[in-house]
C-alpha cells in the first residue's frame, strides 16, 4: 500500500462531508460563478475552495499534498459548523444562503 499523509478518521470525514462529485461540484461553481461580471475563464468560476475540493476528489488518496489535508479539514470543520456536529446528517431543506454556502464547499444538504 502507498503512504499516505491522510489518517483514515479525516478520509472518511471528508467523504461524508462532501456528498457530491467533482463534477456536480465544477458544474455548481460554474452556475454560482456565472453573470455579467464574472471571471474570463468559466472552468475557474465559483470559490478558490470549491474548486481544490473538486481537484481533491479527482485525487488518489496517496497523491494528496500537504495543502490538499489543510483543505480537507477545513472544509470538514466549515460543513460540520454548519450543519452541526451530528453523526447523521439527515437530507435538509433550509435557507438558500445556507444551502449554497455548503454547496460551495461539496456538500449538497438535500442530498442523503
């Protein structure tokens, strides 16, 4: 087996945390980014963030960098503040600011 600079506890966080693909996450971005104003370079609109969560997925686990574990925490920590601490997130239908913050980062809250 390849090293890894990932424990087991943040993976598995992780991919409970963001319920969505890369390409539903890119495709997300794309539409959130979208408008008059937006970036010269469409595949790059949406959140810095989003964004290297969806290089993330795109990842093997033994290719991840220091940056990309800095990232899965945080993001692991952003949705669980945001959702709460429960073990079981439950599909949820909220504000749509809420629901969007959380789709910036991979997490679909009316998802299962």
């Amino acid at each position: 087996m390849a090293e890894t600079i990932v424990d087991d506890r943040l993976w598995e966080n992780f991919h409970r945390a963001v319920n969505m693909t890369s390409r539903e996450l890119r495709d997300w971005l794309a539409v959130q980014g979208a408008g008059e104003e937006t970036e010269t370079e469409p595949d790059r609109a949406g959140s810095e963030l989003g964004h290297h969560v969806a290089d993330i997925l795109g990842k093997r686990r033994a290719d991840l960098t220091p940056d990309d574990v800095a990232v899965m925490r945080r993001v692991v920590d952003k949705v669980a503040d945001l959702r709460g601490e429960g073990e079981e997130w439950e599909p949820t239908a909220g504000d749509d600011r809420w629901r969007r913050r959380l789709m910036n980062v991979g997490h679909d809250p009316l998802k299962p």
